[in-house]
C-alpha cells in the first residue's frame, strides 16, 4: 500500500464537521421530511451571483485655499 497517496500530492480541503445539537431521532426524522425538489430550489438560490452593490462616486471636499 505504500505510495498509495503519490498521485494527489496536493492537500485535501475538507469541511469541519458538522455539530448539531439535537438527538438522532430528530435529526432523522426532519432528513426524512425534506422533499428532493427543495432541496435543488435552494442548491439553485445558493448559485445565483447576488449583484455587487452600487458604486457610489466620491466627492471629496475641495481644499480651502491654504498655504502650499
């Protein structure tokens, strides 16, 4: 098995785990109760690009007439 790992040199990203706070029992009865097509509707939401807020354009002051 030596060298099994030679072909992905590069380090995995992996998500932290998952903690919740809530016993099995009701963890699976509400994975149960989700309905496939909400799920896609959100997967769908979540790749959206949200548009980037307005530029606003800044006006700056003009410089009183000082000593240069």
């Amino acid at each position: 098995m030596e060298g099994a790992d030679v072909m992905s040199d590069k380090k995995r990203k992996t998500e932290p785990p998952l903690f919740i706070d809530m016993d099995f029992d009701e963890a699976l009865s509400r994975f149960t109760r989700v309905k496939p097509e909400d799920v896609q509707e959100s997967v769908d939401r979540s790749k959206q690009k949200k548009k980037p807020p307005e530029a606003k354009t800044i006006r700056r002051r003009p410089k009183s007439g000082g000593s240069s």
